[in-house]
C-alpha cells in the first residue's frame, strides 16, 4: 500500500490487554478505549485482584456504569490466578462467560502481583482444566529470581517456565501477552501453533531502552516488562509487519498518577490509551504494512479467542492530532503516554 495513505478504514478494533484500575481514575480513562475500541480484555490485578466469578460480576458493573453513552464498548473480564484458585470457579466462570480467560502473574512481577504464583508447578491441575474447557491463559511472561537480570527475564521465562507447559499441556491456549524481545518473537514463529500467540504494545514499537535515558531518565516509559534493546524491538515490528497471525493488538495501556510514576519507588506502566491505536497506524505505515494493518488490529485476536470478527468500522484520517497533555482527577494528574506530542493520524469522527 501507498506510504501516503490519506485516510484508513478498517474493522473496530478490540484491546486485547487493558487496565482500568477503579473507582475515580476508572471513570476518566474509561472513555479513551472507548474510543478506539469494540471490546476490550480487562486485567484484573487490581488492589484486591479480581479472583472469583463475583468480584468478576460486580467489576465488570462497574466498567459498564462508568461508561459514556457514545463510547461504549463490551469488558471481557479475566480471572487473577493464585495457588489457591479453585478449578470449579474456574469452569463456572468460563462456562457461564464470566471470564473469559485466566491470568498468570509470576509473584512480584509487576504492579498488584503479590499473590500471583510462586512456582507453576503449584497450577499445573488448574492448566489441565482450562486445557480440557478450552479457557485461555494469559501470561506475564518473566522470571522474578532476582539473580536474573531484569532485561534477561524474559528470555528466561520461555526456557524455564513457558516451555515446560507447552509440552506438559499442548492443546492450552496461551497468550503471551505484552511480548517485547526477539526471543519471544521467534518462539512464537517457530512454534506455529493455533494454541500460541502474542499481544504486542504501541510503546514497545516506537521505542526502546535508550529513550528512557535521554536527556535524564524518563519515568513515565518505565513500564514492565521493561524497555529492552533497539534489535528487539525491530524484530517486534518486523513481526506485525510480517503479516503473521499470531500477532495481534494489546496495548497494555496502564494509568498511575503523576506522584505514584515520580515517586523515589515509582510504579511501571504506560498509559497510552489515548494514542494507542494511532501509534500503531503510524508503525504500520512505517513500515510500509498498512495491508496487514486490519488483520493484526481486529481480526487475529477474534479467531485465537473463537469470537466474531467486528461489524462495525473506524476510519483514521491524516490530520495532526496532539495528544492530550494531563489529565486532572481531583488534586491528582495522569501523564498520558507521548503527552503534548503530535501525531499524524486522527480519528474520524
């Protein structure tokens, strides 16, 4: 397709990985997947982590009634895995479509991951169930021993972890979600599997462990898993540009308040659901793959979750588009993600 594109139409996206958080800040930044998107799949570590069918209800409430009439979109909740979960709720949950996948956070992996689990060997009962029932895992892919270094971790997790469960439970539907290295990249490829894919995010296309560093260090990029090196994330966007359908849309989109990024322990995530969609058209366009643009946006993820493709469409158009600079809740502030900066697609309203 033309590099010069001057407006693109596809079918509505869905978010495949979204945070939300809760209460307030839920009701401000709701509206921005609202937005960009028909359905979006919501994380559920929240400060009490969402770990049964009621919490999952009476979350999914709460999206819906913090939601503008214009920007609706559905919420497909997942279920937070710990050592104590119960195969029945999970079956329940998945069977009566209150989850519609489950989430494995490596314990103290990222932000509200104090429960998550310790040694995988203490779920494999739990994998045997979802693979029986066909429910989908999702994981936080990386090993927290501290002896591995934080840029390795990654890496680390599909030999020690990631590879023993294929073999163990081969028919499992995986996410691995938010992939950011060529390691992950290429097992993915390699493996070729209906029951493997990735989610890939719009800050790790655009940039890498540099640009956390210059000019001083840029906490608002620290986002986990962490920034890595520019030959990874030239392989990510060789693997969306590829065309492979095991690549598809998850931003990771994830506010903190401005003292909670600059805090002396800030906290890691990246809240780009303001841009999100536009940054991908831009590497999409980039690398001269708009024909693959649609495929990697809307339609890939649909068939890995065995859900109907879209009906409706979106249309971006090229025109500037300067991203909102902060975003007041109460006496507290949310940075988004490329806040001020301009971009050249716009949504078309």
């Amino acid at each position: 397709m033309s590099k010069f594109f001057k407006k693109i139409t596809i079918i509505k996206p869905d978010d495949w990985h979204v945070h939300l958080r809760e209460n307030t800040m839920l009701s401000k930044v709701i509206n921005y997947t609202g937005i960009f998107y028909e359905r979006a799949i919501i994380m559920p570590n929240l400060e009490n982590p969402i770990i049964n069918c009621k919490q999952s209800i009476n979350y999914r409430k709460q999206i819906l009634q913090a939601q503008s009439n214009h920007v609706k979109f559905q919420p497909l909740m997942t279920c937070y895995l710990t050592d104590f979960t119960k195969s029945k709720e999970l079956e329940i949950g998945f069977n009566k479509k209150i989850f519609i996948a489950a989430k494995l956070y490596p314990k103290n992996s990222t932000t509200n991951s104090q429960i998550g689990i310790k040694n995988i060997n203490n779920i494999y009962s739990i994998l045997e169930i979802m693979e029986k029932i066909g429910m989908p895992l999702l994981i936080h892919g990386e090993e927290t021993d501290h002896n591995i270094d934080i840029y390795d971790r990654e890496a680390k997790f599909l030999e020690t972890t990631l590879e023993p469960i294929q073999k163990k439970f081969p028919s499992l539907k995986i996410v691995l979600e938010h992939i950011t290295t060529k390691e992950s990249v290429d097992y993915v490829i390699e493996r070729n599997s209906p029951y493997l894919a990735a989610t890939i995010t719009p800050h790790h296309l655009i940039l890498n462990r540099n640009h956390m560093f210059e000019n001083g260090i840029n906490p608002y990029l620290y986002c986990l898993p962490i920034l890595k090196r520019k030959i990874h994330q030239t392989a990510l966007r060789n693997a969306i540009s590829s065309g492979n359908k095991s690549f598809f849309l998850g931003s990771d989109t994830a506010p903190h308040y401005y003292k909670n990024k600059i805090n002396i322990t800030g906290c890691a995530g990246i809240f780009n659901a303001p841009s999100s969609l536009l940054i991908y058209a831009t590497v999409f366009e980039e690398m001269q793959a708009l024909q693959h643009f649609q495929s990697f946006c809307s339609e890939n993820g649909p068939k890995f979750y065995n859900l109907p493709i879209n009906e409706k469409t979106i249309t971006l158009i090229r025109k500037p588009h300067k991203i909102i600079d902060q975003i007041k809740i109460g006496k507290n502030t949310i940075i988004p993600f490329l806040a001020g900066q301009i971009l050249n697609w716009s949504i078309d309203i």
